[in-house]
C-alpha cells in the first residue's frame, strides 16, 4: 500500500520518514519523487491506463521527480539536513537502469494496470534494487509529498483507496525559520528553487497562509477519511518520539518496534556526531529569526483572515489569467 507522508517544505517531514525507515513492513523511498502526483488527475483508471500505453507512463513520470533518482545513482551519494546549519552524507549505491528493467518488465507482463498497480510495482522494484534482495511484499511504501493544489490534494482517497496520508503539521512560524535559513543544495542559489528561500520572497509570496490553507484542507480530509489520514506534530514528533511513534504504529496497523524510534535512511543512522533528528528542535523560529521577521510573521497571523482573502482573490486571479491564456492559444 502506499503511504504518503504530507507535510509542507521544511515541516518535518523527513523525520517521520526516517524513523518509518528501519521498520520491517515498510519501505521508505530513497527521497523526494511523489511519482504518484501525476496520477492524482488521471485518476485510478484512466485510458491509457487500460491499454497499457508506456509512452504515457514515461510522460506521467517526467511531470514529477521520478528521474531525480536517476542523477542520485549517479551521484553516489545523499545528503540529509539534520538542522539548517548541518549537513550529513551518505554514500547511494542503487542500479536506476536495473530497477528500471524490473519495474517496466513487470509492467509490462501484468494483466491491467491502475494507478495503485503502477505505483505498488514501481515501489517494489525500487526496494529491491535498494536491498539487493528479493522482499516479497512490504506492508507500505513510504513517500514523501511536495505541496499541491488542494484539488489534487482531495484526490488521494479517490484514486488510492487502500493509501494512507500522515501528516507532519509543524508551526508555520517554524517553517519560514527553517526554509529562509537553509543552505542551498549543490548547485542551486538561495531563492532560487523550493529548497532554500530568502524570507522576504517566502512572505511576499503568502506563505504563511498557504500552509494555513494546506493544514485546513488536510482537517477537512481526517474528518471525512479517518482510516485513511492522519496527522502528527512536529514537536510531538522530535521530542515526545515513542508516545507519537506508538500512535502511528496503531494507525498503520503495523507492529511497535524499537527501530521506530531511531531516524535511518536505507538502513545507516542519521546522527550527526550529538546531533539526531529526534530528541530536540534544532531550528527554532525564536533563534531563527529577527526581531522585524518576527514582528512581520505576528502581524500576518494576527490579521490571518484579511491576509487569506487577499491570497484567495491572488489565487483566483491567476487562475483566470492562465484559462484566457489557454483560450486565446486555441
């Protein structure tokens, strides 16, 4: 089944994923792919799905960052934020062109496809690359989301029935802290991609109100799939890890290990020297943040509901703009 770890950039969600790591129903991905997003609009049986079309399939997968994981393997190597100011690697020994055969292969020799079908089979074979081992079915394949359109958002449910969706809900405050202070990957600029921002482009854009609006549509979804979604604090997460990791456990239905409670990637620890990603909050918007940043963050969620309406009418706005803009190319 699949298992979508949610949460907005720089809320936590990393943590959780490493911690769901070393548990022996679960496979975690190597990283960010969310190669499941483009089937949130085709929805779980599309056309092409029907007539096995792989041209469409390698289409669906370039729209996400499916081939990401083609320039890890080639790199050898990952890199995982343990706070804004540390950084560990870990050496990636994974075969993309191996995984790639099992995965089209299978494909290929199925019967008929579905969006769930697809992406459990892709998951599978990537597993087993990663493991160089044969693991038969695991319970869940972990991975982790990008923020999207609360339209595709509401898809989930519809378009994998047997998913499920925990979400790391961290302070929005937090987030901004952690995402203006950030070092940029290898090779990109500060402000330049979705990694590391400069404060004023993250405010300027309505940040702030667009994780408002994203843990709202997340309530909204918990209210009317309990079984399907379910949501932790960071906090909670960090420092108060095995009530938390407990109340996962239940709700995915999966035995409580000890291996829960240590954070891992692909099995090798994600400690930094003293540094873990559990215990205590690194990054927080009180030592983060200046004084004007913090009177600035404090006035938009004072005035929340003006800020919300004016990022509403922006995003109404935009949508209008691009349908003219479709229009007139016709």
């Amino acid at each position: 089944m699949l298992l979508q770890i949610d949460g907005w950039q720089g809320s936590g969600k990393s943590v959780l994923w490493s911690l769901l790591d070393g548990h022996p129903s679960i496979y975690c991905t190597p990283g960010h792919d969310y190669l499941y997003r483009s089937f949130l609009t085709d929805g779980p049986s599309a056309d092409w799905m029907e007539v096995k079309r792989f041209q469409t399939l390698r289409e669906r997968l370039a729209t996400t960052l499916y081939y990401r994981l083609e320039d890890f393997a080639h790199q050898g190597v990952r890199v995982h934020d343990i706070s804004v100011d540390t950084r560990l690697e870990t050496a990636f020994e994974f075969d993309f062109y191996e995984f790639e055969r099992k995965a089209m292969t299978r494909l290929a020799k199925s019967e008929e496809w579905s969006a769930e079908f697809i992406v459990e089979v892709i998951y599978a074979s990537m597993a087993e690359v990663a493991m160089k081992a044969e693991i038969g079915e695991m319970r869940y394949y972990g991975s982790m989301s990008i923020p999207v359109a609360p339209a595709e958002r509401k898809r989930f449910s519809y378009v994998f029935p047997n998913g499920k969706s925990i979400l790391v809900r961290r302070e929005a405050k937090a987030i901004i802290a952690t995402r203006s202070n950030r070092i940029p990957l290898a090779g990109e600029k500060k402000g330049k991609s979705g990694y590391a921002k400069e404060f004023d482009n993250l405010v300027r854009n309505f940040e702030l109100e667009r994780i408002h609006e994203f843990y709202a549509v997340h309530d909204e979804l918990q209210s009317l799939y309990p079984s399907q979604y379910f949501s932790v604090g960071f906090n909670e997460l960090v420092e108060n890890t095995t009530v938390t990791m407990r109340r996962v456990s239940d709700f995915l239905g999966i035995e409580f290990e000890e291996s829960l409670l240590r954070p891992t990637w692909q099995g090798l620890s994600l400690d930094a020297g003293e540094k873990s990603l559990v215990g205590t909050e690194h990054d927080t918007w009180q030592t983060l943040l200046s004084a004007g940043q913090k009177r600035v963050l404090e006035r938009r969620e004072k005035f929340a509901i003006v800020y919300r309406n004016l990022f509403s009418f922006r995003q109404r706005l935009l949508g209008v703009l691009r349908y003219t803009a479709r229009l007139l190319k016709a």
